[in-house]
C-alpha cells in the first residue's frame, strides 16, 4: 500500500505525485523540482509503515506511541503551561510503560524498546517538514505569499 492521508478527506499515492500540480495556477513555477520534493515525502510513508510494522506494537504500546505522538511538540510555540502538561503526560505515559514492562511482560531490559518507540514517535511527528515543504512550494512557485494554505504554516 502506498497510500497515505493527504488531507481529512483525500488521500494520495506516489503515483499521483505526476498530477498533483497539475492545476497550479502560476505557469512559472519549478513543477519537476516541486513533484521531487513530494514524491521523496511520499517515499517515507511506506518506509514509515515498515518501521510500524516491525515495532509489532502492543496495545500499552501503540497507546503510549499515541499519546507522546500527541504530546511531543516541542519544536511548535507554545505557552509555557502547555509545555507543562506535555511534560507531565510524557512522564506519566513513560512510567506506564515501565510498569507494562516490568510487571506484564516481566522484561528487565526494556531501554531499547523504549527508544524504538521514540523513533516511531518522530516519524510521526513530521510537522516541522511540512512548513519547510511548504516554503520551497512557495520558493519554486506553487504557492504566492498570500496564498491561504501558505500562510496557515507561517503564522506567528
């Protein structure tokens, strides 16, 4: 499957990254060098989903995976508050899993489980890429400066 979520309600395949351009409405614009950019994006989903599958995530697990997923935003601005209960739910969800760990599944060693899950959460955690993603859109042409999508990634 090479299908992922490009919006709420559409979803795109590396296959569609030829036509993803194909009505952008400024003729000067780096098409071959903006469906590249899309298409290495688009080449990480099935690479991501390979790393999901390997993980073989159990229900504590994919919760965990979830939530810090969630709760991981350190690279957005945020209030200080924010940040707090981030910490506070990372920490909580991390002595959870030490008790699954150590109690349910009996393991003594579970430092590398642990950091395999955090790889996992910063695959997910890609927004950063998609407000550079859309700043070279805007440098190549695809998107102007006023464009409502482009604004939306530069907002203060």
């Amino acid at each position: 499957m090479n299908k992922a979520l490009g919006a709420y309600t559409a979803y795109m395949s590396v296959d569609s990254v030829e036509h993803f351009f194909d009505d952008c409405p400024n003729q000067s614009t780096n098409l071959d060098d903006a469906k590249k950019v899309l298409e290495k994006f688009m080449l990480a989903v099935p690479l991501t989903r390979i790393a999901v599958r390997r993980a073989n995530l159990d229900d504590e697990e994919f919760l965990a995976v979830l939530v810090l997923t969630f709760w991981f935003a350190d690279c957005l601005q945020m209030s200080d508050e924010i940040v707090r209960v981030g910490e506070r739910y990372r920490q909580e969800v991390l002595r959870g899993l030490q008790v699954h760990y150590k109690e349910d599944l009996k393991l003594d060693d579970f430092a590398a489980r642990i950091g395999e899950l955090f790889i996992l959460v910063f695959n997910f955690d890609r927004t950063s890429e998609i407000d550079e993603q859309f700043e070279i859109y805007r440098l190549l042409g695809v998107f102007a400066d006023d464009t409502f999508v482009y604004r939306l990634t530069n907002r203060p």
